[in-house]
C-alpha cells in the first residue's frame, strides 16, 4: 500500500531552529512514522545549519533561504528549473495585472480585502512562474513601477512614502513571494504550521493541484508579526504595508484551508473573528511523551524556580528578571534557572544588564541551551514563563507532566494547559508574578500537591499518544 505524502511547511523552525514549533513538528514527523514527510522550510539565510536529526521518513527537506543570496537559483536550481521564459509581451499583459491585483488586496488589509481574490492572485502569480522567469520578472522596471503606483494611489502612502522606502518595499515583495518560484512538491496533503509566508506554498498547491490544505496555528501569527514590526523600528509607510502583507496572506490561508487544527481553543476567537465556520475547525493539543517527562520527585534544598525559554522579546524575560527581584527580597536563598538558546542578541545584552543593575547575579542565572529539559523541570519548586505572546507551549505541559506546578502569564492557551494546577497572571506585571512564585516557594509541601495534580492533569489531556491519534485521524479524513 502506498503511503500518505504530507508536506510540512515551515517558517523560521524546524528543522533548522529550535523551540515549541520545532518541537510539534519532530513529534509529529517522528511520531507517524508511516507517513512519508517532505519538509518545506522557509529559512532567514543560507547559513543555517540543521538542529535535528532526520528520520527515516521524510523524503527531502526544500530550504529557501529568503535573504543571503542575490538570485533564488543559487540555492534551489532543481526546484527553480534554471532560467524560464523572458517575455516582455508576457509580463505586460499577464504579470503586471495580476501584480496588481495582488497588491490592491494586499493594500486594503485583513478587515477588507478578499480572500478569494487573494487565493486566485497567488494561485495566477504560481502559475505564471511556471512558465516564466522569476529574477527577470521581479527585477523589470515594469514590476517596480507597478508596485510603487499601487503604494502612492493610497493617500497617506503618497504623500509621506519616500522613494527609498517604496524601493525597499519591492526588494523585500521580491523576497517574501520567493515561495511562488520554487516548484512545488506533489504531495497528498500541504500542512502548514503558520498562516505566513510559506503559507503561500500550501495556497499555490490548492489552487494549481486541488492538494487539501491544513493548517496548525500554535499562537497568533500575525499579532507576533505585527509586534515584531513595532519593535524594528522600521518607516511608517514599511509597516503599514508589511502589516497588511501578513494580515493578507493570514486571511487567505484561513479562507483556502480545509481543516485549521488550532493548538487550543483560545485561537479559535481568532479564526471565528475571520469568518471560518466551526465545521473547519478542529482543536488538537499538543502532547508530550509521559514515560520521558517523567515524575522524579525531586525538590531542592532551596527555592528554586526554573524556565525553559528562548532569551527573546516574545518570551519577556525582563519580567522574570524583575519578579526575581521582589521574590529574593523576601526568599534570599532563591534561585532562578534560565535555559534556552539566545534568539536576540541585543536583547541578550539588555536582560544581562538588568541583572548586574539589580545585583542579580547570585540569583538569576542565564544557562543557555539545555538537552536535558527533564532535569531542568524537576530540580525546581515551580517553573515559570513570563511571554507577552504564546500559543499552547510545550514547556508548560513538559513541566506539568513532570509533576511541577507552573506559573505563566495569561496569553494564548496558557490557562487551558494549567487549569487548577498551576497560576496564571497578567503579563508584564513583576510583582505580581513574584507573588505567585512566593506562593509555591514559601510552601514546598504546597508545590509538590499542586504539580502532582499537574500531572494527572496532563496525563488526561496532554499525552503524546492522544495527540498522534488525532492528527493520524485528521489526515485520514481530509483525504
């Protein structure tokens, strides 16, 4: 019997980067070990290098690196097939309408433009790829011209758009559409695990293949993309534009997608908001091996709290930095354990030195990329996190699962994972924090009931056998 073909699309993870995503996708992939995987992976250079070990069943892993190359064959020649066709006839009358078009609906935003039209734009603008070169075309001044006039017939565009800035905008539109040049593997499911940019694989393949379309959205995309705007202090104008980009695409791969599998019921107030009806909507959690994380029992000699998290602004680990502040003003033996690899240097530096201005450095102790997550879990009181931004995190069921009580930020579905047995509050609040880490802290006897519980908890709902069965059965049905 044949097997099922599934590719997994990817963007900024697995198999190249590490975390919560990267993690779902090595369970899954490994997990169904009877499906034969290929993996499309959207990556920010060439550079990367891969984090985990492949298993025997994925067919072949297709990087495109968006940036660190001057043209996209350097990189991908057997999926871009060489030079195509240089029409200039052809980019007239096909290119530049359907260029057009795409921009228009991108320019009106998620709360306005059509998904439809969206999904046909992308579907055309593959299509057109097929046959014709994708450098050529994207570097014409045709394509610019368009571009810009599309930018400046909205009002504020034109009038405080610089031509720098419109300039700039068409260089990245050549990068972020680099999906629609590669050709797509023939596969009998897409899955995407972001509605962003390697997204537009999975709409390409709707369109041009009818290949069903899932998508498994773990936190809010777009949100994360629109704060990680903010923070690069980019033009007005670039942000604008960029923001509407994303939100666009986001709007229709929920329109294109067959099934969307969110990674908790608090996303589906996202994707209702948006129009996608229950019947395309299937909450699966994710799940964790309870024979690896493990119960061991162990409790230190002081209070300890511990986190596993990458040191980036998504993750605020100023704010843990702070509540260790108030927390060793009360408790002087605590220690706070940070794991995991840094994802913004700069940010690295800011939080290293708010922890030498706040004489934190007996306390808080930053100690990088760890391979024993079970062993950071278990020599603590309680385990922490403190993100802005999250959808279902791996950490706070690894750490439930290994019989600990959690305290995290309200965000995303971070009170689904915990319910009774752990406690949530307001992010970007210190000292409230501090106060629920005081809590498990001050009282051992109290830690160690309420993270048994944790684990009873996570063993019902959170289990890695449960979470295989559902996406085993998903598959099955959407094809």
């Amino acid at each position: 019997m044949t097997p099922l073909r599934v590719c997994l699309l990817t963007e900024g993870t697995y198999p190249y980067v590490r975390g919560g995503v990267s993690t779902w996708c090595n369970e899954l992939i490994r997990g169904l070990s009877d499906v034969q995987f290929s993996v499309y992976a959207l990556i920010g250079n060439p550079a990367a290098s891969l984090e985990y070990a492949l298993p025997e069943n994925v067919e072949r892993v297709l990087c495109l690196p968006l940036w660190g190359h001057e043209a996209v064959d350097e990189y991908n020649g057997p999926d871009v097939r060489g030079k195509r066709d240089r029409s200039v006839r052809a980019l007239r009358s096909e290119f530049v309408p359907l260029f057009q078009s795409f921009l228009h609906e991108v320019l009106r935003g998620m709360e306005q433009a059509d998904p439809q039209a969206l999904i046909r734009d992308i579907g055309e603008l593959y299509l057109y790829f097929r046959r014709h070169d994708y450098d050529w075309t994207m570097r014409r001044r045709e394509t610019w011209d368009v571009a810009i006039a599309t930018f400046r017939a909205q009002p504020w565009h034109r009038r405080f758009m610089t031509s720098l800035e419109a300039i700039e905008l068409v260089r990245s539109l050549y990068r972020y559409l680099l999906p629609l040049a590669i050709e797509l593997p023939q596969t009998d499911i897409m899955h995407t695990s972001v509605s962003g940019l390697c997204a537009i694989a999975g709409i390409a393949a709707k369109y041009a293949h009818k290949t069903p379309l899932i998508l498994t959205e773990h936190g809010v995309y777009l949100r994360e993309r629109v704060l990680g705007l903010a923070r690069g202090g980019f033009p007005f104008s670039d942000r604008s534009v960029k923001k509407n980009l994303f939100s666009a695409i986001a709007r229709a791969t929920y329109a294109c997608a067959d099934v969307i599998a969110p990674v908790c019921t608090y996303n589906t107030t996202w994707e209702h908001f948006y129009g996608v009806p229950n019947d395309r909507i299937t909450v699966i959690y994710n799940g964790v091996d309870e024979h690896r994380f493990e119960d061991r029992d162990i409790w230190p000699n002081v209070p300890t709290v511990s986190a596993v998290l990458r040191i980036d602004p998504l993750k605020d680990v100023i704010t843990m930095i702070s509540a260790a502040k108030y927390v060793r003003d009360k408790l002087p033996q605590v220690q706070f354990n940070l794991w995991g690899p840094v994802h913004d240097l700069e940010y690295d530096h800011v939080c290293r030195a708010l922890i030498a201005d706040l004489h934190l450095e007996e306390t808080v102790h930053l100690r990088g990329s760890t391979q024993d997550t079970v062993s950071a879990y278990s020599n603590a009181h309680v385990v922490a996190l403190s993100s802005i931004s999250e959808g279902f995190p791996y950490s706070v069921i690894e750490a439930m699962m290994c019989a600990k009580p959690v305290v995290a930020t309200d965000v995303g579905g971070i009170s689904e994972a915990i319910g009774s047995w752990g406690t949530v509050v307001p992010p970007k609040r210190p000292e409230r924090f501090a106060e629920a880490l005081l809590t498990y802290l001050s009282n051992p006897e109290h830690a160690r009931s309420i993270g048994k519980g944790a684990r009873a908890f996570a063993l019902e709902h959170f289990t890695q056998t449960r979470f295989l069965a559902n996406y085993r059965e998903l598959y099955a049905r959407v094809v």
